[in-house]
C-alpha cells in the first residue's frame, strides 16, 4: 500500500467456495488517514485513486465473467467454405432426393 499515490487498499481475488465465481476482496490499512474506527462503527472515506483503482479491477473481472459465459453460450465454430451450414429448405430436398431413389418403383 502505497501512500503517496493515496493508495490505503490492496484487492486480493478470490474464489467463492459457494458459487465457484471470482470475487474481489478489499483490504484496507487501518492506519491509513481514511479510516476510522470508532465502537462498533468502522468507516471509510475513499480517495479518489482508490476508487478508480477498485472500478477498474471489477471492471476486469465482470468483462471476464461476460467473455467467459459468451464463450460458453455461444461456443466458437470456424467454418469453412466447403462446410456451409445446411439450410431448412436445402434439407428437406436433400432428403426428399433420398426417399425418391429407395423407393420401389410401383409405376413400371
């Protein structure tokens, strides 16, 4: 923790045990200036950096958690020209052109 950038916080990640998910945990100096403990209240009254700082690593963390469910919703698939997806249309037909050549000729 660095005080002359007015950074009191380290953030440590963390996975919870319940969920299996990453978490960000906040520790905070309880020397810093922007601290107080009084009784049975204990305040903090960030810097600005600090914020930023906390921002940034959650900004991190949620864009990761949405590529990772993207991934897994939406798994990538490369395809080449040779394998075009066969359209509905296109597999109705195909299968029709089958059925046409197994069945028995009843007309001859």
């Amino acid at each position: 923790m660095k005080k002359q950038e007015n950074m009191y916080v380290s953030l440590q990640l963390d996975k919870d045990v319940t969920s299996g998910e990453l978490m960000i945990n906040i520790q905070f100096d309880r020397n810093a200036p922007n601290f107080f403990t009084n009784k049975n209240t204990i305040s903090w009254c960030p810097t600005s950096e600090e914020l930023n700082f906390i921002n940034e690593a959650y900004g991190v963390l949620t864009k990761a958690k949405h590529h990772k469910q993207d991934h897994i919703d939406k798994p990538h698939v490369q395809e080449t020209e040779s394998e075009e997806p066969i359209r509905n249309a296109d597999e109705k037909e195909i299968l029709n052109r089958v059925f046409e050549k197994k069945r028995p000729a009843f007309n001859q």
